[in-house]
C-alpha cells in the first residue's frame, strides 16, 4: 500500500492528548541534569542549557516530528588570520523554528572560533552560531506555550 499525507509541516494542530502532553511537560522546572554551569560576567556561575539538551527537550515536549528547524541566514562577519598562523571567525546565523501548528520563531545566533585550520575555524564558528539561535528559538516557543496551556 502506498503511504500519503495530504498536508503541509506547520498546517496541523497539536491534539487533545498532545496538548495535555506539552502542558504536563512544560509545568515542570528544568532540573540540575538539564543545566550546565560556565563562568560568565564577574567569575560568577552562570546556568544554561547546551545545544543538545534544548533540542533533546524539544522532541520530548513536541514530539520528534512536532518541530523542525531552516537555516534563514548565516554570514561570516570576519575571517582574520591571527598569531601563530590561528584563524579566528566569527559567524551570525539566522534559524526560524517552527511547530507542526505553524507556530514559529526566528532568532539571531552568533559563533566564534579560533583554529590553526581555517576549515575548521570556519565550520566551527557555524556550527555554534546555528545551534545558538536554535537553542534560543526553542526557548522562546517553550515560554509561549508556557502562557498559552499554563
């Protein structure tokens, strides 16, 4: 038998029960397995949540196929050869993440990398500025979900 789906991504409502799902799910509080601690402003702790938590959480919450996510935009904003023949690139991304019920958003994500290989410094710089405003973006659309089902 052949398999059809006769709509588009961003054109189908989450249901009841994925609702229910999403609202019990985002009641809770990110736990200490979620976050990890850096040095930020002043030595202090600051808490976050890596690339790959934010993106395992968001199939979790929306489901594997709830969610999808486009490069809009990435620039390379410098290339510059430094001491010791080190490349340091930095790279603006542009990511739209979008639910399966068209609800979108589009952030603004910068990388910054430094490697004595100029291929390297370069797909770095990318991959960080990417998963930056993807990160972000999931963020946002957690918030939104959590005023419109909390």
């Amino acid at each position: 038998p052949e398999m059809t789906t006769n709509h588009l991504f961003g054109t189908e409502e989450f249901d009841e029960q994925e609702k229910n799902v999403i609202r019990k799910l985002l009641s809770r509080r990110l736990e200490g397995a979620h976050l990890s601690m850096r040095t930020g402003a002043g030595s202090m702790k600051v808490a976050y949540i890596e690339s790959w938590k934010a993106i395992e959480l968001a199939n979790s919450i929306f489901g594997f196929d709830g969610w999808s996510s486009q490069i809009v935009d990435i620039t390379p904003d410098f290339i510059e050869q430094g001491r010791e023949n080190r490349f340091r690139v930095g790279v603006t991304a542009v990511v739209k993440v979008v639910l399966k019920d068209g609800t979108y958003h589009e952030d603004v994500g910068y990388g910054i990398c430094e490697n004595q290989n100029k291929g390297i410094a370069i797909e770095n710089a990318k991959k960080r500025s990417c998963f930056r405003c993807k990160k972000e973006s999931v963020a946002h659309l957690w918030k939104c979900f959590r005023e419109l089902y909390l």
